[in-house]
C-alpha cells in the first residue's frame, strides 16, 4: 500500500518524509532539480506483536507494512489545467495522500505567501486536487458528449449512465465537495477506480508544527469523510527517528513527549487505508498480515499463500485479547476461546488464526 506525501512547497514534506521513514533525504533535494520522488517502506507500529514475541519467543517478528513516497512540492497555480502530468503520475498511483501542511514559524524559510495560514494553505492545496478531477471529468465528458450519438443502443446506455455520475462528480467539485464525501454505489466506485481522482483518495492531513507548539498544537478544522488531522513537529521527529531507543526517551523526556507522534502517524495512515491486520503466531514467527476490512476468512489466507486459500479447510481462530488473558495458546484453547471459523469469516482486527488447509 503506497501513500504520497504531498503538501505546497516550504511546508517540511521531506522533513516529515524522513521523520517516518528513519530516512535522511536532503531537504533541499527537489530545488536542486530532482524530479524523481523519494521513496521508503515503513514498519507499521503494533504492541500486539511485542506482547506475541514474548509469549512465543518466534525465530523472527515481521510487522505490517506501508510505503511513503515523497513527490515534489505543489506550487498553488490555481488552473483549470490541474497537476504536471509527472506529478500527477506519482500520486493519482497512490492508494492514499498524506499532506503537510505548514503550522511552524521559521524566518529562515520562507513562505511562498508570506505568511503561515494552516488552513488557507489546506484550502489552496484541496483546491488544486479539485482542479485535476475537475481537469479529468472535463476531458472525459467532452469524448462522451462526442462519441455517444455514434455507439450502440447497449453501449449507449452504459456511457450515458457514466456521463450522468462525472457530471454528478463534476458538481460536487465545483462546489468544493471532495468525491470521498459523496456515498456512491459499489457499481459506482469499481466504475471509478480507473480514473484515481485524487479527491477520492483517504487523505490523512499532518499539521507541521514547531516546537513551541507541542504543548498546545493548533486547531486545523477539516470534516470531510475518510480524512484525520494528525498534529506532528516534524523538525523534532526527524531527530528523534534517527537516535537509539535510550537516547530517543532521553530526548523526549527533556521535551515532555510521552511518545513519537511519528508512531501515530503511521498507524492513522494505515487505518485510513481501510486497513487492518490479522496475526499468526508459533515458534518460527510472529506476524502481522494485512488486509482490507469486512475480508473473509478464505481470502485472508490467501495473502499467506495461494495454496492455502485453494485447499481452505477452516481457520481456527482467538481474539488477541482472549488469548492474553489466557497466557497462551494452550491455556486458550482449555477455556474454549479458540474458535473453529468457516470460510465466510469476517476476519476481525487483532484476530490471531490458524489455517487448516489441504491440496
């Protein structure tokens, strides 16, 4: 699952980029002419599996995962034209955006407006994703409205039914409606995936703030469906990314920090995602495995391994929370805690299975 990190240029994108990727990318890169983004995977926090490792003592822990990719600053051109299409590239193929957004004073860096506005700058960049859809649907109904006199009773039907929901997007957009706000049909979204409208991604806004700012951070409103504000100083966090565990609570001690915001950054990131993970646990590994929500049974085993979907027999199943209170798999399955669960499954957040399968 890939997030894109955006945000308009100055607000601290790559400073954010290396807080949750324990990276160390120049900050000035993409000034000095570098187009490529910068890319890295990051391990998803879960005291779940600490607490599995150490009832299990596995060869090897192997946390969930997400990808960060840091694309160019977006400059506010406010056109019809929408994004370069390079830029657009890298993150219309993103499955969500995280955008920096900038809350922390510094004379040494500039503001391209001059001024900090938390929520200006929100609105300026929601503005110019608007303005790609808006690019897209426009292009798209102008082929339609051209083509559709030509086609086939049949074909007809389905293109005007197309026409009729971009021009309900196009609507909804010119009224500063993100397409995330708007309930549609699941024929509606799966007839929408291959256009990867930038407004209908989950967007996860992280306020840049300085570090006279941490103890009250500043509000940022945005209510819109499938988005979170997370306030996070992204100066302190890339500094605390790259100490060791002793020197990193040392420095968050002095600062009155109880935890990396990092942390919940990427976990909000992954949530937003419609993400969730089920676990396995024995002696070889500890593992967190991803996969969407409302996922049944037969195929969450899929993403173990093919063969065990195919020759899917039943799962049987444990709360993570029974199976600590229990003290182990053992003691669980004593008090009935263990479940035997068909195929059909809803496999739940924390659910840690057991595959029996046979090919």
């Amino acid at each position: 699952m890939r997030i894109a990190i955006i945000g308009l240029a100055n607000s601290g994108k790559t400073t954010v980029f290396n807080a949750l990727t324990r990276g160390t990318v120049e900050t000035t890169a993409y000034s000095a002419g570098q187009l490529e983004p910068n890319l890295a995977t990051v391990k998803v926090p879960d005291a779940r599996l600490d607490t599995l490792t150490h009832m299990f003592r596995p060869r090897k822990t192997t946390p969930a995962e997400v990808q960060y990719v840091d694309v160019a600053g977006i400059s506010s051109s406010r056109s019809r034209e929408g994004l370069p299409p390079a830029l657009l590239n890298y993150i219309s193929s993103a499955d969500a955006l995280l955008h920096v957004v900038r809350a922390f004073e510094d004379t040494t860096i500039p503001h391209p407006a001059e001024t900090v506005d938390s929520v200006r700058d929100l609105t300026t960049l929601d503005l110019e994703l608007a303005f790609s859809d808006l690019a897209i649907i426009e292009r798209r109904l102008t082929r339609l409205n051209a083509e559709i006199g030509k086609m086939s009773a049949r074909e007809r039907e389905v293109r005007v039914a197309e026409r009729e929901l971009l021009m309900r997007l196009q609507e909804a957009l010119e009224a500063d409606i993100p397409i995330r706000d708007l309930t549609l049909s699941d024929e509606e979204e799966r007839s929408l995936r291959g256009y990867q409208f930038l407004t209908a991604k989950p967007l996860l806004v992280v306020v840049n703030i300085g570090e006279t700012q941490l103890a009250t951070p500043p509000t940022v409103p945005y209510a819109h469906q499938r988005s979170a504000v997370v306030p996070l100083c992204g100066k302190i966090e890339a500094e605390l990314a790259q100490l060791d565990d002793a020197d990193a609570r040392s420095f968050m001690d002095d600062l009155g920090i109880a935890a990396p915001a990092r942390e919940r950054v990427i976990q909000r990131s992954y949530e937003l995602l419609g993400l969730i993970s089920f676990l396995t646990a024995g002696p070889d590994e500890v593992r967190a495995w991803t996969i969407r929500r409302n996922t049944p049974a037969v195929e969450a085993a899929g993403v173990i391994h093919s063969d065990i979907q195919r020759g899917f027999i039943r799962a049987e199943v444990v709360a993570y929370a029974d199976l600590v209170a229990a003290g182990g798999m053992t003691e669980a399955k004593k008090a009935g805690m263990v479940r035997s669960e068909g195929k059909h499954y809803i496999v739940q957040d924390g659910d840690v299975c057991h595959f029996l399968f046979n090919v």
